[in-house]
C-alpha cells in the first residue's frame, strides 16, 4: 500500500515530467501531493550524528564555536558568561589515550614531578653534606698538614661541576595543544577580570604546557603575578614574552616598567637589610664602646671592593 507525504508547493516543479517519477522513486502529483511507494520508504536513510556532522568536520570545531561565543561575550563585558563558554570549549576539545592529557591531568603530572625532583634534591644535599664531613674528618686527622685527595682534585669547585642540572618536567604532547592554550589563555583573561587572580595562573600555567611558545600566556600570566606583588616572576614572564616576540609592544613595554619596580624593590630591600646589619653591629660593638661610626667604607671604583677605615 502506498503512504502519502505532506502536501508542498507545486510551484518550480516540471509538471509534465512528474508523473514518470524521480530517481528517489517518488511520484510527483499534479495537486501537489507527492506517493513514495512502500519499498522506497523502507530505504530512507536515518540522520545520525555523524551523517550531519559529515567526514570533513574537525575534531575540535565544537570547542572552536563555543570560544568565538565567549569571544563576543568577552568583547560586550559579560566575563562571567565569556568564562562559562571558555570552560565549555575546554572541555568540549577532545583528550585521552592517543590524544594527550587534559590540563588538570597534566598540572597533576607537573606537580608529582617536583615533588619528586625535591626529594631528589634533598637526598643529594644530604649525601652532599655527609661526604663534606666526612671529608673534614679526614682533613682534621692528617697530621702531616696535607690536603686530603679530594682537596687535591678540586674540592668544592668540583662538586659544584659534578652536581647534576636540575631537571625540568616536559610536559607530553596533545594533538590539539595548541588550541587549548588559547582556550586556557582566554579563561585566564576573564578570571583577572573577576579578580580569581590565583586561577588566572593557573590557566596560564596549563597554557604554557599545551604551547610553551604562546606569548599571550606569557602577558596574562605576568600581570596576574604583579597583582599578587610578585614583581620579580611578572619581569620573567614579560622578558620571556619579548623574547619569543620581540615586535611586541605591551611585552617591551612591560618589561621597561616591570624593570624599573624590580630595581625600587631590590633597592629598598638592600636598605632595609643594611639597616639592620646596622643595628646587629652596633648591639655587638657597644659593648666595647664602639659602633659603626667609628668606621668608614670608600668603594673603589674600578674594582668595585671596599677599604676600611677607622676613626677614634
């Protein structure tokens, strides 16, 4: 038996070859009423995802689509829902075996690594510390006056040849890393604009795992640790930030300032330090009564050293 479809518009069709049918079988009435015969029915084909979808979509075009609506909303000042679209594309961007970890996956695997490289550290400095004293033993019962074998080959300067490079944790591979920094980075912009300033570094950190390279990450990582007054860290990220891309103004600008803070700092610092040395002094020698007064420092200036001098 045959079944009949919803009417449509007539009008655009070849009446005069209706009746012979199409190639999909189908049979085109002159009243606007279209018969699929039975068999035909049967055949059609059900939509599914991939059929939409279709073999030359990318992996990562979902997640590209939910940036650009946080990119607008970003732009119109709506940070909060410019963070929730950010955190959907995120986690939209596939991840797994034979893809690459997610960001929190691998700010876990960074963590375990210097944890481990700490311990390592401090086992080395123990046995470092041990093979010193035990070297000052030796030292202290050779009664000839002697140096020792090791004082012989180089003592502490071949120590501090011989210690081992810190090593740094490289982080494996994604197929769509690059892609994720930026949607990381992104995230990060929005969190300085809600004031979760520690989240912010955290989304830069994961940036610069997904794409070591990315300038922005950079930036937006250096302000959110000057906020946190960490101006020493917010100059390393700038400086690193105008090295990859030394055209850039804001990364060259920033350093400039950056530079000039860290200098005030270390400044006030070395004042603040001198200062109490200075009263430290004073303490030990008032009991012979004495004080730093009593002494005077002229720098040489072409060898950068002091000459001490005292006065009654």
């Amino acid at each position: 038996m045959s079944a009949k479809t919803n009417q449509f518009d007539s009008e655009g069709f070849d009446l005069g070859a209706s009746s012979e049918g199409g190639d999909d079988g189908a049979i085109y009435e002159i009243g606007g009423g279209v018969t699929i015969p039975d068999n035909q029915q049967q055949q059609q084909p059900t939509e599914t995802k991939e059929s939409i979808i279709g073999s030359s979509s990318h992996p990562t075009d979902e997640s590209e689509r939910l940036k650009a609506i946080g990119n607008d909303h970003f732009k119109r000042g709506n940070h909060l829902d410019a963070y929730d679209y950010y955190t959907d594309a995120i986690e939209a961007c596939p991840s797994g075996e034979g893809i690459g970890p997610t960001g929190e996956e691998l700010l876990r695997m960074r963590d375990e690594f210097d944890e481990a490289n700490r311990e390592r550290m401090m086992e080395r400095q123990r046995k470092e510390m041990e093979r010193r004293r035990s070297r000052n033993d030796n030292g202290n019962s050779n009664d000839d006056g002697d140096a020792t074998k090791e004082e012989k080959e180089g003592g502490e300067d071949d120590d501090e040849r011989r210690r081992p490079a810190v090593p740094t944790f490289s982080p494996p591979r994604h197929l769509y890393g690059p892609k994720l920094a930026v949607y990381h980075a992104n995230r990060a912009a929005t969190l300085l604009h809600l004031g979760r300033v520690g989240e912010a570094i955290e989304d830069c950190d994961v940036s610069l795992l997904f794409n070591p390279t990315y300038v922005k990450a950079y930036l937006r990582r250096s302000t959110a640790r000057e906020r946190t007054d960490d101006t020493e860290e917010a100059l390393a990220d700038a400086k690193r930030a105008f090295e990859l891309d030394p055209s850039n103004n804001a990364a060259r600008k920033n350093v400039a300032r950056l530079q000039r803070i860290e200098n005030e700092r270390m400044e006030k610092l070395k004042e603040e330090t001198m200062g109490k040395l200075k009263d430290l002094g004073n303490s030990l020698l008032g009991n012979f009564g004495l004080s730093l007064d009593n002494f005077n420092a002229v720098q040489d200036p072409k060898t950068g050293g002091y000459s001490i001098s005292f006065n009654q």
